[in-house]
C-alpha cells in the first residue's frame, strides 16, 4: 500500500492588468496526505485554516479530485485516510478549492504509480475546474501565464526574482453579495486596450524584479475600478501604503484582499494599511509571504 504526501501553494490570479492569465504562486500552503486503508472507509481529516468548512466526505474537494482520476482510470483503491493541512485562508481569494482539487488528483495518480503525466493532469484539472490560471500556478509555482486553445492549455512558467508580498484582508461582510454583479458586460475598448498594453511589462517587470516599474503598469481598468469602489478607504490607502515605501496596491483576485508589492519596509506597509482602515472603522488581517517557486513538492512511501 501506498502513502502520498502533496503540499501545494496559494495562488493570486487576475493579476493587475494580467486578468485571466497571470498567476503568482505565494508562500501559503495546504498540505493532503493520502494513505490507502485495508477496510472499505473513507476518513477525511482537517485541520489549519477554515478546517471544517468543507464536508468530510464524498463531496470534500479533495475526494472530487481524487474521484476524476478514479474514474478516467476505471479503478479505485479499497478504502481511504485523507488529511488535509490547510494554511491558505479562503478568504484570501488564493484558490484553495483548486489547490484542493488538484493536490487529490496528484494523490489519486501516485496511489497507482502516476499513469497520468504531469501535463495530462493540467489539462484534466483546467477543464473540471475552470481555472487553469490557478491550476497551472499551483501546480509548477512562481510566475505563470496560461490560456486555452482549442481544447489544450497552454502556459509558460517564468523565471522570477526573489520576492516578499503584503497580503492585506479588509473585514467585509457583505463584499460578495454586493460585487457579485458589478462588472459590465461589455467594457469600453479603452480600458481593454489599457490593460493590454501594460501586460507585456508587466511580465517583465516581475521577472526582472523591477517592482517600481510592475507598481506602473499594475492598474487594471476592467475590474478592478468596480470591485473597490466597495473596499471603503480603498484610495487613501493605496496612497499611504506608497508613501511608505510600497511600490503598488491592487485588488488580489477579486477582492476584498490586498496586494502591495515592495522592495522592503514590509511590516512597515502592512501596519499603515491596517491602521488605515481601523482608523475607518474596518478590522484588517495582513500577511507577508514570500513568493513560491516550487509548486507541488511530492513524497510518495510504500507502507505495509
């Protein structure tokens, strides 16, 4: 019998003017350990962030993970121990559900000696999940960018200077519900063009590490503009994070989180920001990761 360990980072898409396509791994974390039992239970454990949120059972994104591989495959095993060490807090908006999904598929295909390579897997996990941006970024880490042609996902994974991010949540209630149905149908073409021609820079500008350039070109028109006009403060506190060394401020995903990138002072950039919206009333979680170059990290043990 087998026993698989996968550890997957966070991930913040729909990065700045890269909407749909960029990726940037960080230093959060969810770890699934995945051991075949000699009964026929399925045990599902939680522990860390959120734990509990999700169903211990059947419908855990992890098992519907696990589930794909068993039926492409036609086999399963007997019975299952599943634990689940998560440190993303879903509220970040860093695709825990995928890294979820996709940390049960890598489990599955090792539980039978991985007869599904690596880029078969990315495409199985973009289609079911819909997010090949996260996919792909939780996968193979650092930097990515992805699209779908015809039926195949394609990416390129991008060499990228060391890095810190400041990740801040301000406590929104009812940010959902009142964002869910904010964006246009139809952007202006103005707005498209802007964004589509900062991206290129953009790119660069985080693979060289050039992060006064990346705090130039990291505006989004398309987005974001609707989504903060909801983050009370939203404005002041992109100034006062720059004027304390911050190099940008933009939505992370779709919000209500945070991303400031900075050279350093990042504890210094964190505190501002949470003093800015406490001075409003608003009660502010803040992080700061690093950026995850690795992707999945895979240990695979024979027991019994």
């Amino acid at each position: 019998m087998r026993r698989v360990k996968v550890t997957l980072p966070g991930t913040i898409t729909n990065l700045g003017t890269g909407l749909s396509t960029l990726g940037l791994a960080v230093g959060l974390h969810t770890t699934i350990e995945v051991s075949e039992r000699t009964d026929s239970l399925l045990n599902v454990e939680t522990s860390g962030e959120d734990a509990g949120r999700y169903p211990l059972g059947i419908r855990h994104p992890v098992i519907l993970g696990m589930s794909r591989i068993f039926q492409r495959l036609e086999r399963s095993v007997v019975g299952i121990n599943v634990r689940v060490d998560n440190h993303i807090p879903t509220a970040l908006g860093l695709g825990v559900e995928t890294a979820f999904f996709v940390g049960g598929m890598i489990a599955a295909n090792n539980l039978f000696g991985s007869p599904f390579a690596r880029a078969e897997l990315l495409q199985i996990a973009s289609r079911v999940t819909g997010r090949a941006d996260q996919a792909v970024t939780s996968m193979v880490g650092g930097l990515t960018a992805s699209t779908i042609i015809g039926d195949t996902v394609n990416y390129r994974n991008f060499p990228l200077s060391p890095m810190k991010v400041v990740l801040a949540l301000p406590i929104l209630p009812d940010y959902a519900e009142k964002t869910r149905a904010v964006l246009p149908d139809t952007p202006p073409m103005r707005d498209a063009l802007h964004n589509l021609s900062r991206l290129p820079f953009l790119i660069e500008a985080l693979k060289a590490g050039d992060l006064m350039m990346a705090g130039k070109v990291m505006d989004d028109r398309l987005f974001a503009p609707y989504r903060a006009a909801h983050i009370p403060g939203y404005e002041d506190v992109i100034e006062i994070a720059r004027l304390n060394g911050a190099a940008s401020v933009s939505l992370c995903g779709s919000g209500p989180t945070l991303l400031a990138l900075a050279a350093n002072q990042h504890q210094k950039i964190a505190d501002v920001i949470a003093r800015t919206f406490e001075d409003i009333g608003i009660s502010v979680k803040t992080w700061i990761v690093p950026i995850d170059t690795q992707g999945i990290v895979l240990s695979v043990a024979q027991t019994g």
